[in-house]
C-alpha cells in the first residue's frame, strides 16, 4: 500500500497523543450480509488488529478499544460467548505482539470474567509491561461510569486509611485512581457505525476529546478512514475553554 498522507506528510507533533475508538457496526455488517452477528464480530477483531498495528506505525502513544461494555451482557449468551472467545483467541494470539513492542492493558472490572481470561490478560500486561512502541488499552466489561465509581471507592479507601486528606483530593489526585491511569486524556473518539453518542466511554476522560463520528461499519473500516479521522482532528480548534 502506498503511503498516505498522515504517514509521510504530516507533522508527528500534529497527531492525537491517545486515540479510543468504539468499535461499532459488527452486528449490522453481519446482517446486511445474511450471516450471524458473531461473524460481524471476527470480521471485527482482524479489522482492530489491523488498526492497531496502523496506530503504532503513524506515531500513536496510546490507544483504547471498547470491545466489551457492562452493558453487553444482556446481548444474546451465544453472542456474549462468541465475543469471549473471540478475546481468548486474541489473548493467545497477542503474544504475537511481543515483537511490536506494544504494551498491553486491559481495562474493566474483571471480576465476571472467567478465570482463563483473567489470567492470560494478566500474563500480557506482565510479559509487555516495559514496552514502550505504543500503549493497547482493551476496554472489557468496561463502563465508564463504573470507572468513575471505583475510583471514588478507592479515594474514600485511601481517605479512611489516612493516606489522604479529603481536601487534597482534586481532578489530578483523582485521575490517578481511573483505570486508564496514567495514560493521557484521549484527544480524539471515533465512532463508527454512523451511531453519535459515547455509550458510556471514557466518561471522565474525554472532557475535552474531539469526536469524530463515521457512517461506516467496523469491519469495513480501513487505515484511510482512520487517515480521514486524523486529518479531521487535525483540521479542528481545540480551545480547552479558552478563546
Ligand atoms: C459493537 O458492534 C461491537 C461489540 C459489542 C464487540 C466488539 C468486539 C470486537 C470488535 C471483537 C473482539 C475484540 C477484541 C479486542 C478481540 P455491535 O455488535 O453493537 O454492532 P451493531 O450495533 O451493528 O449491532
């Protein structure tokens, strides 16, 4: 492929820092197709593998996936399953990525996981700990709102163990204890699927993110649209409430 004009043109120092993306349209990709959903969640997972190793080449430091909210458990048991496995065979499969120098984190609560999966997301973070080529979050059993919630659980954890005076506790303090720490804000969201909302992503850190919503479907999602995305960011005037 020929290289587009975010990889040779543009000024590295222009490009979002963090980039999450919500990786929607699986579902109607498949049935636009006649096919089951769960086939619109492969197509899926090679299209964010592929986008991942893009990110790492363009310069991105950071970059966050929603692959699984708290919200979709209430998606049909063989569809959730299907995801799931989808995650095991990405959690093997990832050890691949050793070799890309790209650090691994998961973030989420894992308590309903199985136990199979916690342990080999526990092996990636360890083994890719040190990497520093890009940072991979993989949003599972993820809920933004239950990020804020923990972190004031553990806040009001450490203020009782008197670790902290409730009066030192300010917005910096308190991104400490998010699951994304100590990772940056997302500059940039994208969405696919021509869906314009943010499901309960990164709540409390996307304050002040660019949205790019896209009327395309994950699977069909290419390196040009993420280029178009960029490039869009890149065109925008973030003013962070000043003038
Ligand atoms: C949203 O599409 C997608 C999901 C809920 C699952 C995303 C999962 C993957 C891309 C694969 C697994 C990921 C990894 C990291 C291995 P949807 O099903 O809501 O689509 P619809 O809105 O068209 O129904």
């Amino acid at each position: 492929m020929t290289p587009s004009k975010i990889e040779s043109e543009i000024d590295k120092s222009l490009v979002p820092v963090h980039i999450g993306i919500i990786m929607d349209g699986n579902g109607r990709w498949a049935k636009k197709r006649r096919l089951p959903r769960t086939s619109g969640h492969y197509k899926g997972a090679e299209v964010f593998k592929k986008i991942t190793r893009y990110c790492k080449k363009i310069g991105i430091s950071v970059l966050t996936v929603f692959a699984f909210s708290t919200e979709n458990w209430q998606r049909p048991k063989e569809e959730v399953n299907s995801i799931m496995n989808l995650l095991r065979t990405y959690l093997v499969d990832a050890f691949g990525f050793k070799d890309e120098n790209i650090k691994i984190r998961f973030i989420g609560n894992r308590e309903a996981l199985d136990e199979d999966i916690v342990k080999k997301m526990e092996e990636l973070e360890s083994v890719s700990k040190d990497f520093d080529g890009m940072t991979l979050n993989i949003a599972v059993n993820y809920s933004g709102r239950t990020d804020v919630l923990q972190a004031a659980r553990r806040l009001a954890e450490s203020v009782k163990e008197g670790a902290l005076e409730a009066e030192n506790i300010d917005e910096k303090e308190f991104s400490k204890y998010l699951y994304t720490y100590p990772c940056p804000d997302p500059d940039l969201i994208i969405r696919p699927s021509g869906e314009c909302r943010l499901s309960n992503f990164m709540l409390w850190q996307s304050a002040y993110t660019e949205f790019v919503f896209m009327d395309i479907l994950w699977p069909d999602f290419t390196e040009r649209d993420l280029d178009k995305a960029i490039e869009e960011y890149i065109n925008r005037d973030r003013r962070f409430g000043k003038i």
